[in-house]
DNA sequence: TGAAATGTTGGGGCG
DNA sequence: ACGCCCCAACATTTC
C-alpha cells in the first residue's frame, strides 16, 4: 500500500488543490499535514493578526478533512525533522505540496526537496498559488517586466489556457491510521490578551468562509466594481485577500468566478481581473527581485535619509494624525485587521510622503496588524507608494487627504463610523475640523487638541519638504 | 491608482 | 454694437 504525505503550508483547501489531487491520484492512502515553522520565515514571520487567521484556517481545515474520513496531523517545525519523522512513522514514499514563492520559503523548500530525494523519498511542488509561474512570462529581452500593463498583456494568452478548477475530493483514504498530531492550540497562534474580537465579527476564516465570501462577491458586488472599489464606505471590494494569502481558495476559482456567464464581459469582471493581476504581479516581482521585502527596488532610494520620529509614528499607527480619513483608516485596521485598499494608499502616502518616513515602517505595521498581510503585495504595494518600487508612483505624487477624502467618502459614513468623536460636524468640516469656526466646533463636542488631534503635519509644507528630497535624490545631490 | 499652478476659452455683465 | 473685464470651467503643465 502506498502512502503519500500531502503537506499543507498556504493552499488551506481542499478545492482546486493539485497538491492533494495529485497525492491522491498517486498513492492509495494521504496523510494531511500542516507544520508550525514560523521562524523558518525569517524576519517576516506571521503577524499578530495573520496567526489569528491560520488559527481558525487550520481548525476549519481539519473539520472538513473529518467529514471527508481523515484529519489534520499538527507537527512542531523545523519542517525538514518532522517530515522526516512523518515518512518514517507511515512510511509515505511521497511528499506533496504547493507551491510558494517567498525567498525564505523558497530556499528551505529546495533544500527540503533536496533531502527527501536524497532519501528515496519523492518530492513534488505544484503549482495553484499563482495563475502564472513566474518564469513563464518574461519580456522580449528576456528579463521579468516591471510594469503592470505590458506584464499583464502578456499573461494574457495563458489566462486563456487555465483549466477550471477541480473538485473537493469526496473522501481520503487512510484516515484510520494517521500517526499522532498536536493539539491546535499548542501553536500559540491566538493572542494571549483577546483582541481579536472585531476580527472576530468580520471574517470567517477557511474554506467554506472563502466560498461564501466569493458568492457574496460574485452576486453583490461583481456589477458595479470598477466604480465602487474606491469607495470604503460601501461594501464595494471583493475581501477576499485574507482567503487568498491562506489559499482557502486558488485564484483560478477566483478568476473562474468573474468569468462566468453573464459577468465576463463586464467592466466590474475586467477591474477584478486586473486586480488579481496586480496579485500576480507582486508575487512575479518578488520572485525576480527576493532583495525588495527589505530594500529598494530602485537602488537610488537606498541614499535617502527618512525620517524618525517615534511619536509621530505612533500617532500614525494609532489612528491619532489629525487627518479623519488617515484615522479611520489606521483604526479600521487595528480593529478588523483589514484596511480598504484606497485608504491604505491614503495612509501610506501620508506616511511616506508627508511624514517623511520609511516605508518599511508601514510595511512592518502592516505586516502585523492585517490579517490578509502578503509578503508580495505588502512589499509592491509599499514600494509603490513610496515612488521605489516597479511601476511605481511617482516620487512627486502626493495625496491629500481632504480631497481624497471628499472624493471617496462623499456621504461622510466612512469617517462618521471610524471616527465618531466628530460625528456630529457637518458634511463641510468633517474631513478637516481645523478648518472648521469655533462655535461649530462647540457645537459638535470637538475640542481640536484634546477630543480629537491637531494635524501631525501640514500639508502642503511637508509635500513640498518631500519633494526638495526626492528631487535631490533625483539629481545625484545628497 | 495626484495635486497644484498655470494657461485657455467662452459666456455674460457692463460702460 | 463693441471692447473690456471677470470668472467659472476646463485643459495643460509642473512638481
């Protein structure tokens, strides 16, 4: 009888999963395994919020393994040991996984391959993660591209050859004879202070949540997408990114799902397509150019000299800058550990741009506190905002926050609900109380300074203040 | 998936 | 009737 370990890392289903389809179509009997290996990781180990998620993933994970006849065996990392130790208690001939892209998983998956073959044993990767491996598309010189448009042209004749996404399998053989698993909770993945419970009351993390959330997206907001994607007082996005980085659902269902009957040809289909594209393409970067977690793109940016300032940055990281729309950002984040993206853009530029500060600053913060926080997209989006990165916005491109604000938010629910300390300004002042007379201010209950902050920076000095440096940088001057 | 400064156009008030 | 000015609306340029 042949036993084949399937070994689940970030493709936290059973849907349109080749590592498990390929297992079982090969072997007589699968083992389904998740190790805990975070500092294999290195510096970007999960984050509060992602641990959070992987918690109630593999939970849900295991339950659906139950009603399919197995169960989910837990193992403490370093994940070479315990695969290891798992050949040798069930005596698989196979490992099965799915492929990541990170450096330091790529590394360790290599060597990990490595060992294995070594020992008889096979080791085979499958792709799922991804709609387009990485070194599939490369441009006429041969290099990755760099810029969204012409990368995403090129993906193009491939979309069209994806095969639909397979089947859950009905039942996995060998369920009655799985060696022994730690308890979920051994992992210390749940916070130890309960925080968690905004995130709690938004997300339902796993498979099933994935598939109802893809639904929800497919039927409400698929329609009018191009349009009110911006919008972070509706329900306009799909929200399905956190799903997506644990892989309770594959991109090619994702990508299935707009193109179905009906909503193909639709502009809301078109911008989601796109949008997974921009997932490609971070993850195609990342790949190309492993360095970027942690330095530059554009290796100019490497002389600049950002600012510090820890107060300032806990004001940022708080939701206490002054600026409504950065705050309800910052506090929707640190309460549902999730940000709408056109305010995570607000909230970067101001930190990068007006604040002056490093973009790793927010990338780390992020990196914590978001339960959908992906090495790729956290990188490329940060990169992008701070003008360093591929395709990135220009040095010179600033928001600011009250337009962005007024465009985005024009009915004020965004702000109101967030930040209800100025609920009750009018339309006109609430996306800048400064600006407001002080008898309206009486009137509201805001006390500018001591119920809700002066602006941490001013606008249009900062911007300019930024410019001169970029511009510097720019020249070759220092 | 920028904002602000600057330039251009055209309607309307008015002497 | 005409020229002049104002200014909103839109377009272009610059950072």
């Amino acid at each position: 009888m042949s036993i084949a370990i399937v070994w689940f890392r970030r493709d936290l289903r059973l849907t349109d999963n080749a590592a498990l389809g390929e297992a079982l179509a090969s072997a007589d009997a699968v083992v389904p395994v998740y190790v805990h290996a975070p500092d294999e990781e290195g510096p970007w180990a999960p984050g509060a919020a992602s641990r959070w998620w992987l918690h109630y993933s593999l939970k849900e994970l295991d339950k659906s393994l139950a009603g399919r006849g197995s169960r989910l065996v837990v193992r403490h990392g370093p994940s070479l040991d315990a695969l290891l130790a798992l050949v040798e208690e069930t005596g698989a001939g196979a490992v099965h996984w799915s492929r990541l892209y990170e450096p330091a998983l790529l590394e360790r998956d290599k060597r990990i391959e490595r060992e294995l073959a070594d020992r008889g044993i096979q080791a085979a990767s499958h792709g799922g993660h991804l709609l387009v491996e990485p070194w599939a598309v490369k441009t006429g010189q041969g290099d990755p591209y760099r810029v969204f448009t012409p990368f995403w042209r090129a993906c193009s004749p491939l979309l069209g050859e994806l095969a639909p996404p397979a089947r859950a399998p009905r039942r996995l053989p060998g369920g009655d004879a799985l060696p022994r698993s730690v308890e979920l909770g051994e992992l210390g993945l749940l916070p130890t202070i309960r925080w968690d419970s905004g995130l709690a009351e938004k997300w339902s993390p796993g498979e099933t949540g994935a598939a109802a959330a893809l639904a929800r997206f497919a039927q409400e907001s698929l329609g009018a997408y191009d349009a009110d994607r911006n919008r972070p007082d509706l329900a306009g996005t799909s929200r399905l990114s956190p799903h997506l980085h644990f892989g309770e659902l594959s991109p090619r269902q994702a990508f299935a799902a707009a193109r179905a009957p009906g909503l193909g040809d639709s502009k809301g289909a078109e911008s989601f397509t796109r949008e997974l594209g921009w997932r490609e393409f971070s993850h195609h970067l990342l790949f190309h150019f492993p360095h970027t977690t942690d330095a530059p793109l554009d290796a100019r940016f490497d002389r600049l000299e950002w600012q510090r300032d820890t107060a300032r940055l806990e004001a940022w990281r708080r939701g206490r800058t002054g600026y409504p729309i950065v705050d309800a950002g910052m506090r929707e984040l640190w309460h549902t550990g999730w940000m709408h993206n056109r305010v995570r853009m607000i909230v970067a530029s101001l930190l990068t741009k007006n604040l002056f500060m490093h973009w790793l600053e927010g990338a780390r913060w992020f990196w914590d506190t978001l339960v959908d926080a992906d090495l790729a997209n956290n990188t490329l989006g940060w990169q992008w905002t701070a003008g360093c990165g591929a395709d990135a916005a220009p040095y010179f491109r600033v928001f600011n926050p009250v337009l962005q604000a007024e465009k985005f938010d024009p009915a004020r629910d965004y702000i109101r609900r967030w930040v209800p300390e100025l609920a009750r300004l009018p339309d006109k002042y609430i996306h800048c109380p400064w600006t407001a007379p002080r008898e309206i201010l009486d009137a509201a209950g805001v006390e500018p300074g001591r119920s809700y902050p002066l602006p941490v920076v001013e606008p249009r000095g900062s911007r300019n203040d930024a410019l001169a440096r970029f511009e510097a940088l720019k020249t070759g001057r220092k």
